[in-house]
C-alpha cells in the first residue's frame, strides 16, 4: 500500500469537511500535517487553534490563522490523527507526544474527524505500540512506581530527554489485554503526578481511514 496516498486519502476526506467561517482544531502528526497542508491550499477563512507548535508553525506557513485556545469560545470541529483505532472507534493517541493538547482542543470541538491510514487499525488498543502517558517532572519516580502500581510498564520516552510541548515528560506504558480500558483510564487520571494519557475512548465521531484503493468511513 502507498501509504502517502493513502493518508492524502483520508486528509482530503476530512478536509472536505471544512467551511468559510469555522473555528477548526488542527492535530500533530504526519496525516494531520497534511490536512493542514490542504486546508491552506483550500483557502478557505478559518480561524484555528493548533494542538502542537509544530502544527501551529505549519498553520501559519500555509497562510491559516491560528489562535491560543483563550481567543476562542469553542471548535466547530477538529482534524487529528491516531497511532491506533480499534473497531468501536476508540483511539490511541501520543506517539508525537501532543496527547494532551490533543484531547483539550478535542473535547473542546464539536466533531472531531480522525485521519488515519489503513495500519493504524487494531484489533484492541495496545496492540502494537506503548500507551504514552505525560507525567510532571517533579518526583517522577513516584509517578513511575504509581504506574507499575496499576499494572502497567512504564518506560521515559528518550531516557527522560524527551518533553512535551507542555514542559513534562513522557512515558509509554504497556498495558495487558486483560485490562478494561474505561477503569484503566480512570486509574491513570487520578493518580497524582500523571497530567494526561492517550487513550481517546470517547472523543471521535468519524473516522477516514485511507486504504490501497480508498477511504473507509468509521463511525460511531
């Protein structure tokens, strides 16, 4: 499979979307980017909030309006991509470590309008990479005993070199099968020291999916 056609696939799907005068969230990632890319091509007069600075730079290199998520009430919808999508459009989230962001600007939209190519689709969450998880600097340690607390195998992205836009660290935690997603997402939430983590269990609405001949169109 072309996998650069196919997520062209899937972002102009998307983009299709988009109309004069929406506010519009814009995700990380490669398929994301090239929504963004579209979105400027397709000049329409949208004003945006970016989930990333890499995002926000392309934004504004394609001649989009970006502004902070104080400036805007709330989305008319958001274009994001996902590292994993399971069957009840359940997503992981975080290989680029914008997670967080991510969910704030997504649970700030109306819609949000997943872009992904065909690989991304698994049967169960976790299935081929590690949960990523934004922890605080401060005491680390702690939080990292927490997560093997709960069952997980939490590894520092980087050694502890890399961060998040945000400042924080992030880890990326195996989890096993046997887990139900909703209580572990709950667990991750409360434990102090742990600011957000990828899974997206609620927020996506549709989801273009490129394939070698098409888009698939996954909804709820």
């Amino acid at each position: 499979m072309d996998l650069d056609a196919a997520r062209d696939r899937a972002a102009a799907a998307a983009v299709a979307h988009v109309s004069d005068g929406m506010l519009v969230g814009l995700g990380t990632g490669d398929t994301a980017a090239r929504a963004i890319r579209m979105l400027g091509e397709k000049k329409v007069r949208v004003q945006c909030v970016a989930t990333s600075e890499r995002s926000a730079i392309l934004a504004r290199e394609v001649g989009l309006t970006v502004r902070t998520p104080d400036e805007v009430p709330a989305l008319d919808l958001t274009i994001d991509g996902a590292d994993e999508i399971d069957g009840q459009l359940r997503l992981l989230k975080g290989g680029g470590g914008a997670h967080t962001r991510e969910k704030l600007v997504a649970r700030a939209s109306k819609q949000l309008i997943v872009v992904a190519d065909a690989q991304k689709r698994v049967r169960r969450l976790g299935e081929r990479m590690r949960l990523p998880v934004e922890i605080l600097p401060f005491g680390s340690a702690w939080t990292m005993a927490r997560l093997r607390g709960l069952g997980v195998d939490p590894q520092l992205r980087g050694e502890g070199k890399v961060h998040s836009d945000n400042g924080n660290l992030l880890c990326d935690c195996a989890f096993p099968s046997t887990l139900e997603l909703r209580d572990l997402a709950a667990r991750l939430k409360a434990l102090p020291g742990v600011v957000e983590h990828g899974l997206f269990l609620d927020e996506a609405s549709i989801a273009y999916v490129g394939t070698a001949t098409g888009v698939d169109r996954l909804t709820r």
